[in-house]
C-alpha cells in the first residue's frame, strides 16, 4: 500500500501561511479554477480547451515554487517514514490499494480490491 492513513489538510497548512503568501497563493488558486472549468467545458474548443489545461499545470507549478520560496509546504512531511503518501483530506476517501474512491469508510480499500467487485481498472479496459 502506497496511501497513507493520515493526509495534508490544507486548512491547516492555510494557517500557517501570512497574509500576503495567502493572498498571492488564493489568487492563483482561483486562476486554476477558472482555467479547471474552462477545461472541463469547453472540450469541443479545442484552442481554448488545451490553452486551459497547460494554465492548470503551470499555475500549479506556481504554487509549488510559491510554496518553496516561502518554505511552506514540508514536502518530506508528503512522504511517510513506512513509505506512504500523505494525499490532500479533499480527495476524498481513497482505496489504499489502487488509488480509486473508496466508499467505505470502515475499509481501506473499495470493493474491486476487497474482492466484492469488478477493479476500477478492468472496467476503463473494457471501454
Ligand atoms: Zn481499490
């Protein structure tokens, strides 16, 4: 298993941030958004469908570097000592086997790996 327990909250990471790295970080995060949504609908543009998904790479690289220079995101703190990754709290529950939504909270996998149904994988093969 790769997925650690435990994950990054960025409520608290936000915290720990001053007020001008908030400001700076919030306005390129509201850039990814608005360049997400352009992605998401606009598929069938493909000028500005393709524009938008490379503005959500490099503005998400301009946070990491943000990050770096104000050495606010502890990114050894990303990886556990056993060898897990810490993922955002936002994705939501994850199935520590394969990565996919894992409904069920009491289970640290989803039901393909616990062997109560068909692998998120094998079903995207039979498309
Ligand atoms: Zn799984």
């Amino acid at each position: 298993m790769s997925i650690s327990d435990r994950r990054f909250v960025g409520e608290f990471a936000w915290a720990l941030l001053d007020r001008e790295a908030q400001d700076r970080i919030g306005a390129i995060a509201m850039e990814i958004a608005a360049a997400r949504y352009v992605a998401d609908v606009a598929v069938c543009d493909m000028a500005a469908h393709r524009a938008a998904v490379e503005a959500c790479e490099k503005l998400g690289d301009d946070i990491l570097l943000e990050l770096a220079a104000l050495d606010e995101l502890d990114t050894n703190r990303l990886l556990e000592p056993n060898g897990t990754w810490r993922l955002p709290a936002g994705a939501g529950p994850l199935c520590r086997e394969c990565g996919g939504e894992a409904p069920h909270r009491s289970r640290p996998t989803c039901d393909a790996c616990a062997g109560v149904g068909r692998s998120p994988l094998m079903l995207g093969e039979a498309r």
